[in-house]
C-alpha cells in the first residue's frame, strides 16, 4: 500500500512542471510595426497585438536561415510568445517571418502573327 502511495505521489511530481510549458501562446499575422523593443501585429481577425522582443528572441526567415535577417513592416509572421505573469503582456522567444515582397510575375510572351503575305497581282 505505501508503495502505491509513493508511486502515485512520484508520478504527480514528474506532471508537475510539464505543465509549464503550455502557457506558450501563438500571434499569427503582419507586422505593423517594429522596434528593437516590440513588435506590433495585426491578426487575422484584425485585432492589434503588442509583442514584445528581448534579446533572447529567436528570429527565423521563411527560407530557414537563422542569419541577421530581421522582419520588417508587412511581413507575415507566426509568434511563439510567453504571457509574463507580472507585467501581462507577451514576450517572444520565437519569431518565424516571411517576406511581404513577392516575386515578379513572369513576363507573357506576346506570340507575332507572321506579317501579311502580299500577293503579287496576276498579269
């Protein structure tokens, strides 16, 4: 019976702290602004959400470089973010972007109708 009991209570404190990993939450949409301190999102459904950016957040392009490739104002972004429980507000620790600029649509081809042929008049 007591071996019941420590077991149960040893698997209740293993659960334990991987419940606080669920508090990440996702911002899906397009920069409207940003600084070195925040970014500001306009969601899908058109609300504003204020992210904020740390040094220890994460930056990822849509071609998966982690390089010095930074978003920019009208690029859609995917943010994994924290919610702090003093401030409560959001703090990114991953932000995945993809480049507004699209590339160019391709150049159609305009076919020539071969000229005319003129036919000499019949003598």
């Amino acid at each position: 019976m007591w071996f019941r009991l420590l077991l149960t209570l040893a698997f209740l404190c293993m659960l334990t702290p991987g419940s606080a990993h669920s508090a990440d939450q996702h911002v899906l949409g397009t920069i409207m602004a940003i600084d070195k301190a925040h970014v500001e999102i306009k969601t899908t459904k058109g609300q504003s959400v204020i992210v904020r950016v740390d040094k220890k957040t994460r930056y990822k392009d849509e071609s998966g470089s982690k390089g010095m490739n930074m978003p920019e104002v009208g690029d859609r972004v995917v943010i994994t973010a924290t919610k702090e429980d003093k401030e409560k507000v959001l703090l990114a620790t991953n932000i995945h972007f993809s480049s507004a600029r699209r590339a160019p649509a391709p150049i159609e081809q305009t076919l020539t109708q071969p000229a005319p042929v003129q036919s000499e008049p019949m003598q």
